[in-house]
C-alpha cells in the first residue's frame, strides 16, 4: 500500500525543535513585526512582477552559505536590493522562511553538471513553502589560495561536492590524487575560501566565486576551471504564500509550474501520469524521483517472513504554463485520477538565465 507523504509530524513540535538548534546568521525577528512589515507590499510587487525585475528593499532573502557563496549572488539576481541572510544548512533557510525570520530563501535546485541538489528537492517535500520563482546563474569557478602560493604546493583542494563535481576533470588534470592531493568536500564554496584564509592554511585550496576571492583576500591560482564553460545551476524562489499567476498582464511572459506526486504500483503508470501532458502539449523540463521516505520501502507477507517488494518513490515535475491556464488546470484534474497523492510547489515566471557573457565559441 502506499502512504501519502506527510509534512512534519507536528508543525509545533517542528518549529519549536528548530529554534534550538538554527543557527541562522541574523537575530530572529518578532513574528509580528514580520507579518506587518511595509516590505511585504514591496515583496508582493517584486514577485507579481517577475523576479530581478523590481527593486526589492528590506526584503530579507534567506540562503546556505558564507558571504560570496553562488546562493548569495543569485539572492541578489532573484530580488535586487534585498538583504541576503546567510544560513548554515539548507534546512535552516526553510525554517528562517517559515519561522518569519527571513522573506524569502533561494535555493539551488540543479546544476547543468553536476545534477539534482536532492537535499532540496526532499526539503520542498517537508516544508509548506511555495516556489514563486526561478533564476538560472552562470556558475564561473576559480581555484584560490593564500596569497604567494604556488600550484605544486598544493596538497588538498577544498569546496561544496556541486563545484568538486562541476570541475572534476580539471582536478584530476591539475590536482590529481594520484599525485597526493585530497579534494574534500565542505558545506558551502565561500566558507571554504574563508577558512583557509582566516586560519592561515597553507598548501590549501578553495574552489569558489571571484567575489569570495575578493572578500577573503585570497589569490586566483585559475578561473573558469568548470568542466564546460556552459555551466548554470538553477535556484528557486520560496516563501510562506504563493503568487498569483497573472491571467494577462500583456507581458507575454511564461509561466512554469513544479509539482510533486506519487504513483500506485502496476505497469506503466509512469508512462500514463506524463501522458496527461503529452496528450495536452505541455512542455516537461524536469523530471526527478526520490525515496519517499515517509514510507520508503514496501514490503510483502510470505508466510511467517516479511519480504521487500520494491522501494516506494514521489515523484517531482516541472512543466512550462502556469496554474492559470485551463489547459494545465484539465492535466492536473487528470493526473489527479492516476495519482494517489499530488501537490503543486509552485506557478511561477519562467526565467531566461542571460549567457551574453559567454563567447559564441564557448556556447
Ligand atoms: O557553495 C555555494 O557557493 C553555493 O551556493 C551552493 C552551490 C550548490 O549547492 O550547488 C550553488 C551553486 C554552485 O552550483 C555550487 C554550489
């Protein structure tokens, strides 16, 4: 049988558990102070509008990662002006949203390289927050050091596994392990320019943005080190309340929808839930599946023993339309009938990620 996945046990015992332990950079504010902000009405215009398109002031935006993080520049990308809130895990950047703490988060979600960002994707499962945007960010990376430094010297090479991942071939070129160099893996890219820098370590490197080289005084041993020059990781926009998908607003903008279902066992039922699109001609961008882990694993009476039958999934989706289109409205009516379980994360503008800065030889 399969189980509806559930958000948190006890929303209560969930906020009151994470109060302990969120180490989120910035003061907790007053919940009602929060609520009654003037920024709100600035906030609501900035995302009806489209993200990056409106000033977005005292909007506090909620992010993993140490100043000069990718998040934190696509923070900035999503809503111009705003005040980015740096966070210590994914998790705490949902909690600073729900709790009041922050506006907004931004999150990564995929990377042309690297792949799916899962932790987010299980994230979107457990919290109630609503996706009411995207950017797409040209990720450019540099290899850094402490000033002075030269590449033999170099005996271990630390970042976030998405950047590790996104320049592997350059690592196995440059810093091989075959030649004694660690790659380790760290929480956030800036933080690991940062630590380096402030602890003096010698014979280390950070993979990182130039802005985290600049902020912590490191020096640029290489940029542009990722394993293609095309290389995007795209970031989605969430807050407590969704944005009304404008029925015309005559800016022919394009809306995209992400939602989240399961499926019962039987053949083919993958095949029949995408077809509810294919049939109406909706676009599919993304497909990915997790663990369902509010019951991951099904299992089967034979006699006295319990066997596993198979692993149990949700299933993410995201397609071009928005919730306002009666066409998406009747495939959503649709898949409602095939699945036992369905969600919609969020209707929101399409974003365009700007390539402009990259040579037509590169692209
Ligand atoms: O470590 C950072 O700078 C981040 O913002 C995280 C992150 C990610 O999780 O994918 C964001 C963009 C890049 O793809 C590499 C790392």
């Amino acid at each position: 049988m399969l189980r509806v996945p559930t958000d948190h046990a006890s929303p209560a015992a969930a906020a009151a558990a994470a109060h302990r332990t969120i180490p989120c950079a910035r003061p907790a504010r007053a919940r009602t102070a929060a609520r009654y902000s003037p920024a709100r009405t600035v906030v609501a215009q900035a995302d009806a509008a489209g993200l990056g398109l409106v000033g977005s002031n005292e909007l506090r935006v909620a992010y993993q990662g140490a100043p000069g993080a990718y998040s934190e520049q696509a923070c900035m990308l999503a809503y111009d002006d705003c005040e980015p809130v740096p966070c210590s895990q994914f998790e705490h950047a949902f909690l600073a949203v729900t709790e009041w703490r922050a506006d907004r988060a931004v999150l990564p979600i995929e990377n042309s390289l690297g792949g799916s960002i899962h932790r987010n994707y299980d994230l979107l499962l457990k919290y109630r927050l609503h996706i009411v945007g995207e950017v797409g960010l040209p990720i450019n990376h540099c290899i850094m050091a402490l000033p002075g430094t030269k590449k033999e010297e170099i005996v271990c090479v630390q970042s976030h596994p998405q950047a590790l991942a996104q320049c592997e071939n350059y690592l196995n070129t440059h810093y091989p392990n075959s030649r004694g160099v660690v790659h380790q893996a760290t929480d956030d890219t800036a933080d690991s320019a940062k630590r380096i820098a402030q602890e003096d370590i010698k014979g280390y490197a950070a993979i990182a943005s130039r802005r985290a080289a600049e902020l912590y005084d490191m020096e640029i041993l290489d940029e542009g080190i990722q394993d293609d020059k095309l290389n995007v990781t795209r970031f989605v926009a969430l807050a407590r309340e969704p944005v009304p998908v404008k029925d015309d607003d005559g800016s022919q903008r394009q809306y995209k929808t992400s939602i989240v279902f399961t499926l019962k066992e039987g053949p083919g039922v993958l095949f029949k839930a995408l077809s509810v699109f294919a049939l109406r001609d909706i676009n599919l961008t993304k497909l990915e599946s997790r663990p369902m882990r509010a019951a991951p694993i099904v299992t089967d009476e034979a006699g006295s023993v319990q066997k596993l039958k198979r692993f149990n999934f949700v299933f993410y989706c995201d397609f071009v339309g928005g919730t306002n289109d009666a066409t998406v409205q009747n495939a959503l009516r649709h898949l409602g009938e095939i699945a036992p379980y369905m969600r919609v994360l969020g209707s929101y503008p399409l974003h365009e990620t700007d390539l402009s800065h990259l040579s037509t030889k590169d692209v």
